[in-house]
C-alpha cells in the first residue's frame, strides 16, 4: 500500500531531551516537507525537500533540523526540544512535475502528536 | 509571494444544509488547486483539486471550480452529514524550483443530526 509512515505517534519528553521523528514513504517521492498543526494556527510548514541532499527552510524552521540521505527518509530532529514545540507534526510527500498522473498531490502520514514538558 | 486565504470558522451546519467554504488565492505563475480533508484523529487527505481555469473539481458530493477572474475555489456541498465533519484545508501549488505548496488556515465543520 503506497503510504507515509510516520513513527512515533505519540510521544511525552522533556525539555532539551533530543529527539527524531522518522518519516518514510515507499512511492519514490521527490518531495518530502514536515508540518505542525497548531490550534487556530493552521498547517505550517517546517522544512521541506525536493530532492535527496536537498532541504530547505519553511515558514517556522526555528528549533528543527531534517536530513535527506535517502529519498525514502525525511526524519524531523529537535535538538534541544522546549514547551513551545508541542504540537501534531505532520509529515507529507509527492513526485514533482507537470502533467503527470498524481504529481504535486500530497500524500500525509498519520500525524506524531508530540508533547514536551 | 504566494498564499491561500480561506473563509475562518468554525462553521456548524444541521444535517442536509448547503455549505459554502470560501477559499481565494494569490499566485505567480498558473497554480493547481486543491481542497484537503482531515477527519478526527487522522491525516490530511486529498478531496478534490483542479489544474487549470474553469476546472471543476468533485468528490464524495462536494464541488470546487478554479476561477481565474476572481482567484477563488470556493468548496460546496449542497446536502451535508454528519460524516463530513472535519476540518477542510484549502492548498496551491505551483510548480517551480523552490517550494511549491502553500495552505490556508484550515476551517472547521460540525454538522450536527
């Protein structure tokens, strides 16, 4: 089943303790991006890439890293994790183009409710 | 730059009542437009979209057309379920070499029996 697969779902830290969210999706995806979903805030995007080795910043990039070393993973590093970074992160991807059958229509992975204490 | 401004809710309908979500745009270049869904506890998930001017996107009985002059997408349904509760995202994408997808704020929807 073509899908994104995020892990985990739900996770309680605390402050500064690091942590990964893993994202994966087995369509050959080029594009991949992270987003949190915050109350009256809407869908904000984090980081996104188009491409393996290549990212790029979004709209609230502070306090998050990611990494594209392989074009299936895209995984979501918070360094040093604080209160204002609870949140539902969301991991999405699609293939680029013009055209074609499916492009450019993202395809979401269930969510990672993440709260940090 | 490019955005989505879409109609703020929450927005509570009886069963069987029309629903308007309004949904407008800014955009260079020729955008693809879309209406995302996420139902309780899950994903976003595609609802329907539309590539060019006078599209008409549909899906499970909700419609959108892409209008060019008026650079909106507004979503209908002309008889809601309870089932549609969610929250419905309006999204563009234009294609070039940077970052290509940008979302509104998301409106929420309770139809209630």
């Amino acid at each position: 089943e073509a899908q994104v697969t995020q892990n985990p779902r739900y996770l309680i830290t605390v402050t500064g303790k690091k942590l990964t969210v893993t994202c994966s999706q087995n369509m050959n995806h080029e594009y991949m991006s992270w987003y949190r979903q915050d109350p009256g805030l809407g869908l904000r995007q984090i980081y996104y890439s188009m491409n393996v080795e290549v990212t790029d910043k979004g709209d609230v990039p502070e306090g998050y890293k990611v990494s594209r070393k392989e074009k299936r993973n895209f995984p979501l590093i918070l360094e040093s994790p604080s209160p204002n970074q609870t949140s539902l992160y969301f991991c999405a991807s699609t293939k680029r183009g013009t055209g074609l059958s499916g492009a450019n229509v993202l395809t979401f992975g269930a969510g990672s409710r993440l709260t940090v204490l | 730059g490019d955005s989505v401004t879409q109609m703020e809710g929450p927005v509570t309908l009886s069963e069987e009542a029309f629903l308007t979500i309004n949904c407008t745009y800014t955009a260079t270049g020729y955008p693809s437009l879309f209406w995302y869904v996420q139902y309780p506890g899950e994903g976003l998930q595609l609802l329907l979209k539309a590539t060019k001017a006078d599209d008409k996107g549909s899906n499970k009985g909700f419609e959108a057309t892409y209008r060019k002059e008026t650079t909106s997408f507004h979503l209908e349904k002309g008889s809601v379920q309870v089932s549609d509760s969610a929250v419905y995202f309006c999204a563009l994408s234009v294609p070039r070499t940077g970052n290509q997808f940008y979302f509104g704020t998301g409106t929420s929807l309770t139809v209630i029996p």
